[in-house]
C-alpha cells in the first residue's frame, strides 16, 4: 500500500526533475515530468534505451491529454470515452510543449491514462503529465511488480508499490495521426479491422515497442507447438503438460489472465537458471495478439 507520505514524495521528485518508477495496469513506469526535457533524458540513460524510441505520456484527464494535443478528433474522443482510463494509448499531433526526447523527434505524441489508482493519484499530485516508458533496462522483460523494478535498478530510482499489474503487458497503441486509425503495437484491447503499421528499418518509431527484439528474459526463449520441445534442461510455459519438460507452468486458458501472469512467470523462470525456456505458441487470434506480439519479439 502506498501512503500519502510516500505519494507526496513521489510527486516532488517528478516535479523537481528526478525519477520514479510507479504502477499501472498494464506494466510498472520509469516515469519523469514529460514537459521537463533534461529529466526526461534520465530516462534513457538509465534504461539504456535509444532516443530512437518515443516515451508514451500518461495523464490523468481528457483535459491534460488535449493540452499536449493539437487536435482532438472525434475518434480520439470516442475511443478515450470509452477505453480511459484503461491500457489504450492514442498517437497525436502534438504541441511544442512537449519536448522533443518524448517523441524522439516526431510531430505526434503517444498518450494515454493509466487505470491504475496510484498512477493516477501521482500525475494528480505532481500536477504535471507524467512520460514513462516500462521500468526495466531496454530490451529486457517488463516489470509487472515493484520488486521487477528493484531487480532491474537497484536503488538507483524511487519506487511506489501498489501490487502487481492486472493487465500484465504493455498497452494497446493506436495512431489517430493520419486519415485513417493506424495500430501500432497490439495489446489487449483489440481492434479486428484496423490496419496494422509496419516498424521503419531506420530512425524514430512510430511507437514504442517496435523493435524486433524486446521483452526478452536473460534466459534464451524460444517459442514451441505442440509441445516439441528442444534438448536440455527446458521450462515450459503453456496450459498443457507436455511428457519431456524439465519444468512446467501451466498457465491460464483465458487470454486475459495468462497476460497479467506472463512477465511475473518469465522473471521466476529466468532467476532459475533453465537452459530454455519454452512458451507453447498462442492461438491465432485477435483475443491473443498482443500476447504473441510480445512472445514473438523474445524469442528472436
């Protein structure tokens, strides 16, 4: 539980420059004032991440969201209606009050508001829109729990703890840039007709999330059907047990619980020192795909 003293903490640090990693529903935040350049650069010299790659801002109103904004379109409006606060990050134009290291130098700005209640108390508190991006070192597995984040850090950034995150992978994001809505990363808010980007071979992302590899655990991953498992010492991640695992995980048959368990069982296998780990590929569909998206990535 967080206490007012520790969210008061919290807060200054945002507004004084520094860092604080806090949670959400989707995955823990590295987060810095977004309107604070100098702090925002923290970010990425302590994740080890490429400015390449644009910070999604969090907010805690529409109010907030439209004034980093330079437009507000009623599809915006409909989607925020209806999915905020919740794991859906909208792409727009944005003003020149958002530095450029939060866009890695692009006109649009990815935002959205967490529906977590103690991600929502801190923007409120610190009075600022909050950047953050996952809260481990670039590449590695997202932390869904405060003690992911020590892991990762150390005792090199303040750190909130408001228990694990429900949704367990990193939000949906979704480009209202252009003419027509544009999916940039899969979450778990599907969209079934909506076209789906493609990552540039050079220079900034559209979004974060797009490199080819990323969420990886230290321990190799490798992605398995029907069970065909590779030689040595393997863990097994699926709902079925296959004969030949040297350790198994079964995990949840819905989509939506095997996501918020998924980085929490990646970190316990990955401190057990397993040759392989083995993750049974997920079905092909829309319920699944940022799930996929997310193995797919580790495992290259």
């Amino acid at each position: 539980m967080v206490t007012p003293e520790q969210l008061s903490h919290a807060a200054e640090l945002i507004r004084a420059g520094e860092l604080v990693a806090f949670p959400t529903e989707t995955v823990y935040g590295l987060g810095a004032n977004a309107l604070d350049a100098v702090a925002v650069r923290r970010i990425f010299e302590l994740k080890g991440r490429p400015s390449t790659s644009p910070l999604i801002v969090h907010v805690d109103s529409v109010a907030m969201a439209q004034s980093l904004v330079t437009s507000w379109p009623p599809m915006a409006a409909e989607m925020a209606g209806r999915y905020w606060p919740g794991p859906l990050t909208l792409v727009l134009p944005k003003r020149t009050i958002v530095p450029d290291e939060v866009t890695a130098g692009l006109n649009t700005v990815g935002i959205r508001m967490p529906a977590h209640p103690v991600a929502l108390a801190l923007i409120g508190a610190a009075g600022v829109p909050i950047a953050a991006p996952s809260a481990n070192r670039f590449k590695q597995l997202s932390p869904a729990t405060a003690e992911h984040v020590r892991d990762a850090f150390g005792g090199a950034v303040y750190v909130l703890d408001g228990g694990p995150s429900d949704v367990g992978i990193e939000s949906t994001v979704v480009s209202l840039a252009g003419p027509e809505p544009l999916l940039l990363r899969p979450g778990m808010i599907a969209f079934l007709d909506m076209a789906v980007a493609t990552a540039r071979a050079e220079g900034a992302h559209a979004s974060p999330g797009m490199h080819e590899r990323h969420y990886s655990p230290r321990t190799r991953l490798v992605m398995v059907e029907g069970g065909a498992l590779p030689a040595g010492r393997v863990a097994y991640v699926w709902w079925r047990v296959p004969a030949n695992a040297s350790r198994t995980v079964k995990m949840a048959v819905d989509p939506e619980q095997y996501a918020s368990e998924l980085y929490s069982t990646l970190h316990e296998l990955d401190r057990e020192g397993w040759d392989v780990i083995a993750v049974e590929r997920p079905p092909d569909d829309a319920a699944w795909a940022g799930i996929a998206d997310r193995l797919n990535r580790a495992s290259r």
